[in-house]
C-alpha cells in the first residue's frame, strides 16, 4: 500500500484548533465520543478484542501495546476511511529511554545533572519512534523516589525535587520539541499522577500517604514543570493516595492539574486501572467505576474497557452529562489536530530503518551513558587503567548481557542490541588477553509477570553445582589476570515495574564471588549495572576503584570502557542517596531537623546498631581531576520577599585532566510559619573545566526557590527569615554563607 508519511502539521492557531475540534464533536455520534476515550490494549494479555472491529465502529481513540509499523497503517486506515467520522487513531508506546537506539535509564540520565544532554536522549527516541509509526509515550515518568526498594526508582530521577523538575522539562522538550506537530516528535505523557514512588514499605502498588505539604513540596514539583513545559497528556498513577485512588482523584485531576496548574491536554488512566477502581474497592462495580473516573476528571481509559462497557449508559440516564465527555474528547481531539495526524496519518515503512542509522544517534547514546556514570570510589588513582594491560579478567554474569546493558522497558518486541560491557573492554584492549568468566547465575526470587515481554530468553535455574563450578571459574580467571575488573548489580527485571525488593544487597553468590577475588589481592575494579541504589558497604570498604555504570543502552560497554581508560572523565553525581541497608529506606538528605540534630549535646544515635546515614550521600560523585570550590559571594546579606538574590562561587579544576564538575547550592531556612528540611537542592551546573581552568557559576535565589506551600498557613508562601546556604560537590557541601529575607 502506498500511504502518505508522517510529514507533521503546519502550526495551527488554538482558534484553528478549536474550531477544527468543534466541527468534529458536533457530527459524533455519543459512541463514537466515547471510542474516543477508550485506549485499546492490543496485547495477548488482553482477551476478546477484535482490534479493526472495534476501530471500525469508532470504537478506539487510541491503541497501545503494539510495535510493528505494518500494523499501526493498516489499523490507521480501518480509522480513517471505515470509522463513522474517520478520526485517526494515536498509537502510543512505553518509549522510556530510547526506541531502537537505547539510552541509559532515567535514573542514570539524573546522574548527569545536564538536562540538555536528556533532552538530545529523548529527541532521538521521540525520531525513532515517531519513525516507526507512534505518536504517543508513556514518559517522563515523574515520580519522586527515595525508597530504594520500589523498583520503579529506576524510571524516574531520584529523590530531589529540583531536579527531579529540571529532569522532567528537559525530557517534555525532547520528546514534544517547540510545539506538537512536528514530523519526529512524539506526544509525551506526564506519569504517574501522584505519589507512587512513597508506597508503603517501597512496595509496588502499595497505598500512598502524603500530606499536603510533601505533594506540593516534593511531589508535585516534577509534574508542574512538565505542564509549564507544554506536555500533551498525562497518566494517572494506580495507587491510593491518601484512601483515594489517584485514577478517581477529582483533587488531583481537576483542581490541582486543571484549576491550579492550567493543564489543557488530557489524562489517560494507568493500564487497567479504571476497571481496578473495583478491585481497589473504592469502586461499587464497573459503572461505579467509569462513573467515578470521569467525574474525577480521567479522560481515556486504558485497556480497562470499562469507559466503553458503561459510560453509555451513564449518560443516558443521566448519571453523566454530556458536557463532561464533550470536555474530555475535545481535549483527546485537540491532540490529535495539532500531531497534523488528519493530514498525515501514516507512517512510511521505510523510515526507521533510515532513521536508525543516522550515526550521530549511538554518538549521543555513548555521550549520554559517558555522562551518566558515577565514581564512587578511586582509592589510588587505580583509574583510568593503562591501555598497556595484557592480561584482565571480567568477571560477572552481567557483563556480558544486552538485556542488563539495555536496562528496563526494553519490551514488545524489541531485540536487545547493546554493547556490553565485555565487548566493550575487549573492543578497547585489542592486543590483551581478556578472559572472561561469567560467575554464578543470579536470579530474583519470585520470577517476573514482565519476563514474558522481553529480557533474556528463559533458562533453567542454575545447580548448586553449576553454580559452584562458575564460581571456581571465576577464580581461576582472576588469579591468572593483572587485574580484574567485576561487573556486579541487578539484571534489568530486577527493578522497574512489579520489582521492589526488600534487600538491597548485591542480589546472589556476587558478594561472596566479590570477596574472594580480592583475597587474591590482585587490583580489582567493580562496575555496577543496576537500576537502583544498592548497599555496598563491603565493596566501599575493600574495592579500591568503584564505577556506577548503572543501565547505560545501546552504547553502554563502550562508555563504560571509555571511562575505565579515561578516553573519558566520569563527572556524574547521584541523583538519589546510596543506603547502608535497606531497612534505612527511606532515606533522603533534604529531611527535617529534630530537637537531638547530630552534634547537639542531645544528640543521640538514630539507631544503635549502625550509622544511619548514607553509604555515599545524594550528589555525590568523583573525577580523575580535583576541583575547589572558592568565592562564594552573595550580592546583599538581605533581600526582600519577593526579590532575587544573586549567588556566586568559583569552581577550580585543581587537577591534571580536564573534567566536570556539578557545582551545587542548598539552601535552608533556620525558622519560618513550617519546620523546613536542613538542606534543598536550589541550583546546579555541570561545567567541564581544564586543568587550572577556574569558571564562576552564577545561581538565582528567587521567590520559586525561597518559598514553599505551608501546612500551617495553608497556602504558598515566603518566610521574611533567616537563611543558611552553601555551594559545594554534594549535599555535603561545606562552603557556607548567610542571608536573610525581609519585608
Ligand atoms: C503500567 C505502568 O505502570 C505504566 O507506567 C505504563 O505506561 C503502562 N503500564 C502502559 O504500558
């Protein structure tokens, strides 16, 4: 079949949006509308859907959960020359971190503290996808996490607010670029309104609670941003938050998203989750169900059906107005208008193939995992290692696997093409001998409903034999090498969805294998891929040299190889605090001061059977050059409620390599209307500074940095108080200055 391309939409005046929108709402039929608002699961776990039937009928507004280019034109014809008003359907995926060209995951991109470079990530997944035929992600993921344990703090940005907010703009950018409509851009979803990185004990699913103040201080933050960045749509999250499930939260859907936040695209429920209404038991049955999510202001329903089963019946009895679903079809039609998808509904076959291969996407792919990594530890200058090495061993079961390169949601049909880790060590030392010896097998526990969609092809769990076996392989390869390098951490199933976790010790016999090797006392290099903060402490200890590679994509061994050979300088930082246990969780810098603060005469131990602090702290990462941070200057010891304060300080690179560093200021306010955390993330730069090279960054403290929404007074505010602020390296940081604000 011929079809017309993707060619995008010619900018279009929102009064050329409406009245376009207009006409079509005025020849629905109230089944077509409501087709609208009902997103198809085109999945072989969802049962008794005849997807061109129901296209056919009008039925579908959107289809998920399918991956293949063919398709996406033949449904997007029954769409648009068979259905009453022949609207084109959007066709939507979970593009996380990269389509075919795999990025590291969303935690890692955090790690680089440069929104600009997770912006060029996302435009080049926004290129591939919208080349393969998709209109629509299922991402940013916003969630603010700081419970390692919840799997899902992999596909967010960690456990800061600030930048959590920086994370989510530049990553709107990226997929949606200036304006909907351009030919390789996607629409991005803002996910998962709100609160769901806070479940109970870290468990996935588990209900939320959160007060106000932490929704509008931590919470919310990510998803503003993403509105004031211009996202097309957002997803409702699954959970109850506080006894209210978020997919019938009219709070959060009307009068924070709509009301206060002026959002004007639509909101799709998370999978499911409409019908769950009555599994969560909030909901009666499944009328009670659509009735309460679309009163609650959740426009499309995904794969749940219960929108198309029951909201026809709603309105004709009179349950349901229908002005509520002509609102919630304008805003799903209004999208679909600006994509230029009436003109240009197809997709040309041929073009992800070109698309792909344009080289510069693997260069940001390697640029971006280059970023993203985070040394933890380099006792020695024991990196970068010498090119001159001949014999190396690499040991671990991940280091030589795409899967675990690739990171999660590499699903519905993709096929894992990443370098590892072990490729990409060999691809640098090609006159050495690396050998490689894999080590036991590690495996979850309770295996994975997700493994179905993707990951490494099913194996029989390994013997307590074959195991022992490997682990002795693993010796005899690293008591032949000069050094040895251990790729250690989770595989990728092993966080994301459904994959919390009460440890967060290196899973397996990795540890045991671990200490033996450095019994060997030969040099001994650890890379972690992971997607989540692990407890390390042995490593921490015993490990001269740690690298937190985390999940890096496609181009992820050979950015790990860069940085081991210094070809690059790791300058990453963690987005997210490393815990000494698990049962620290949650754990976050930006806490509240209490009456026993450590170094206080009250001061007692948090608990007495070992430091509770972090492992490593939230912002912490090291280079192979040293850096000082001097000068910090303040432009007036006060400055008025409502006024800016202008920040300086002056970076040094006092090392031999030029390098990066993430110049970071926190604030805290000593008193105020509310108790306030000790330190806030206010402002960050990465910059890349020579040797002796010295760069004055500049930092704005304004009234969106210096207020906050208070339980107290009940509404945003700023405090004329007393302020505490310092610039360094991490939430550590020592260089301090005072300031005040006043009437
Ligand atoms: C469930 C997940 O929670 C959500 O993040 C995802 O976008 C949908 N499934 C669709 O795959």
């Amino acid at each position: 079949m011929a079809f017309k391309t993707n060619k995008g939409a010619t900018a279009q005046s929102d009064a050329e949006v409406t009245s376009r929108v207009e006409a079509l709402l005025s020849q629905m039929s109230l089944a077509e509308k409501i087709g609208q608002l009902t997103q198809l699961g085109v999945a072989e776990f969802v049962p008794g859907q005849k997807p061109e039937e129901v296209i056919r009928r009008g039925g579908a507004g959107s289809v998920l959960w399918l991956n293949n280019t063919k398709r996406f034109n033949e449904l997007q014809k029954v769409a648009v020359e068979e259905s009453p008003s022949k609207i084109p359907l959007l066709f939507a995926l979970d593009v996380i971190h990269g389509y075919r060209t795999v990025f590291p995951v969303p935690l890692a991109m955090a790690a680089s503290w440069d929104p600009a470079v997770t912006e060029r990530s996302q435009t080049v997944a926004a290129r591939e996808a919208r080349a393969a035929g998709l209109h629509w992600t299922f991402a940013p993921m916003l969630d603010i996490a700081r419970d390692a344990r919840w799997g899902r703090i992999v596909e967010g940005a960690g456990e800061d607010p600030y930048l959590g907010a920086a994370m989510a703009a530049a990553q709107v950018r990226g997929f949606q670029g200036k304006q909907l409509g351009a030919s390789d851009r996607v629409v991005a979803c803002a996910k998962h309104f709100a609160g769901y990185g806070a479940s109970d004990g870290g468990r996935d699913y588990d209900p939320v609670y959160l007060s106000e103040s932490q929704l509008r201080n931590v919470y919310f933050p990510p998803f503003e941003a993403a509105v004031k960045a211009g996202v097309g749509t957002f997803m409702s999250a699954y959970m109850d938050l506080n006894d209210v499930p978020a997919s019938g939260n009219r709070w959060l859907l009307r009068d924070i998203l709509r009301g206060e936040w002026g959002f004007q695209g639509f909101v799709v429920s998370d999978a499911f989750a409409v019908g769950n209404l009555v599994m969560q038991g909030h909901a009666r049955d499944g009328r009670d169900a659509a009735f309460r999510a679309l009163s609650a202001g959740l426009d499309m329903d995904m794969a749940s059906n219960t929108y198309a089963d029951h909201l026809t019946g709603l309105v004709e009895e009179g349950s349901i107005p229908t002005e509520i679903i002509d609102a919630s079809v304008r805003t799903i039609l209004a999208i679909k208008v600006r994509m230029g998808l009436f003109e240009n509904p197809y997709t040309d076959e041929g073009l992800l193939a070109e698309v792909v291969a344009l080289p510069e996407h693997r260069q940001e792919s390697r640029f971006a995992a280059q970023r993203s990594m985070v040394l933890l530890r380099n006792e020695g200058h024991l990196l970068p290692l010498s090119k001159t090495l001949k014999q190396v061993a690499v040991i671990g079961t991940l280091a030589d696997s795409k899967t675990a390169t690739e990171g999660s949601w590499m699903v519905f049909g993709h096929v894992p093409a990443a370098v590892t880790v072990l490729e990409g060590i060999r691809a640098k030392l090609s006159n050495a001998t690396v050998e490689y010896a894999p080590g036991p097998e590690i495996q979850r526990d309770i295996a994975s409903w997700f493994d179905s969609f993707g990951g490494d092809p099913k194996k029989e769990p390994q013997t307590v034999e074959d195991s022992e076996a490997a682990f002795q392989a693993a010796l005899v390869a690293a008591r032949r090498a000069e050094l040895v390098i251990m790729v250690l951490g989770e595989h990728a199933n092993m966080s994301g969805e459904a994959a919390s976790r009460a440890s967060l010790d290196l899973p397996g016999r990795q540890e045991e294998l671990l200490k033996a090797v450095v019994a060997l006392g030969k040099p001994v290099v650890l890379v972690l891929l992971n997607g989540r903060p692990l407890s390390i402490n042995w490593a921490a200890q015993n490990v001269p040299a740690i690298l937190e590679a985390w999940e890096p994509g496609t181009e992820g061994g050979h950015a790990v190889a860069d940085i081991l050979f210094g070809d690059a300088v790791p300058g990453g930082k963690l987005p997210v605090a490393f815990p000494r246990s698990g049962s620290h969780m949650p754990l976050y810098y930006s806490r509240n001061l209490t009456h026993s603060p450590e170094g206080s005469p009250m001061y007692n131990p948090r608990y007495w059977d070992g430091l509770p602090t972090p492992l490593y702290p939230f912002g912490y990462g090291l280079s192979y050059t040293t850096f000082s941070i001097t000068n910090l200057n303040i432009s007036a010891p006060q400055v008025k409620v409502g006024d800016v304060l202008t920040v300086t300080a002056d970076v040094t690179n006092t090392g031999t390599v030029a390098g990066d560093e993430v110049v970071q200021l926190y604030i805290h306010q000593r008193a105020g209307s509310d108790s306030r955390p000790m330190r806030l993330l206010k402002g960050f730069e990465r910059v890349t500074l020579q040797p002796g090279e010295t760069k004055t960054i500049t930092f704005q403290l304004g009234p969106s940095e210096l207020g906050y929404w208070s339980t107290n007074v009940g509404q945003w505010l700023q405090d004329a108080e007393a302020f505490d602020l310092w610039v360094g390296s991490d939430s550590l940081a020592t260089l301090h200055a005072e300031f005040a604000v006043v009437r």
